[in-house]
C-alpha cells in the first residue's frame, strides 16, 4: 500500500500526518519506508492555454503536402515525436502504438516540450506571436 501526503506549508496537516507516522512506530512488526521529496506540479493553466494556442496556430499555418490537420492531430504528433510512444496489447492481441500523454509530464519538463514544439515551429516557417498567445 502506498500513500501519499501533501503537506506544503501547513503546519497542522505536518502534524496531522506525524501523528499518524507514530503510530506504525507504536506497533514492533510494522515495516515502512518514509520518502520525502519537493512536490512535483503538473503543467499550470498558463502552460496548457499556451500549448493549445501554439497548436491552433500550427494547424492554421501548417500544410504538409497541401493538408491541413486539427491541432489535436498536430497534438499526437508532437507527443509521438517528443515524448514518444508506448505499445499496448489489446484484448484481441494486437498491439496498438499511442503517443504517451502529456499528463506524464511535470511543469519543467511540459515547458521544455512547448519549447521544442516552438523550435519545430522555427524550422519549418511557422511564425507564433508569443505576446499575442500570452495575452
């Protein structure tokens, strides 16, 4: 069984969760292991309006071959190409290869995929108004 407790800064939840932690103390046959760690935040609103404003843009100005693609397709695309893919075997014994979500990636990480995302932009003649996104 595994647990996990965000205490952040507050002071009666720290000793909420102590008091808790004393008692598997209490008991002699109790084996647990206590990991702290800084608290990993997922991708802000700011980022994900950022990300789907850069998508929109690429899918207006975008057009492999003369096609044009929505800016969810633009979506698995990007996450095939710079996170990567994962198999699943299927109940009837195929395997299907998907894009690993986005939702995998912490706030710096998901900032570094938009950047490469922007980089891709760069070399392909895709101008982004990052101020006019921002706002």
């Amino acid at each position: 069984m595994e647990k996990v407790y965000r205490i952040g800064n507050d002071r009666k939840r720290l000793h909420s969760v102590l008091s808790m932690l004393s008692n598997f103390l209490l008991k002699p046959d109790a084996d647990i292991e206590i990991v702290v760690r800084d608290t990993v935040y997922k991708r802000s609103t700011e980022q994900n309006r950022l990300y789907w404003a850069c998508l929109n843009e690429i899918a207006e100005q975008a057009k492999p071959e003369g096609r044009e693609y929505s800016a969810e397709t633009w979506a698995e695309y990007f996450k095939s190409r710079f996170i990567g893919s994962e198999d699943i075997t299927l109940p009837n014994g195929q395997t299907l290869t998907r894009p690993i979500s986005t939702t995998t990636l912490d706030k710096g990480s998901f900032s570094e995929y938009v950047t490469q995302i922007q980089a891709w932009c760069g070399q392909h003649g895709i101008l982004l108004d990052l101020d006019a996104i921002a706002a």
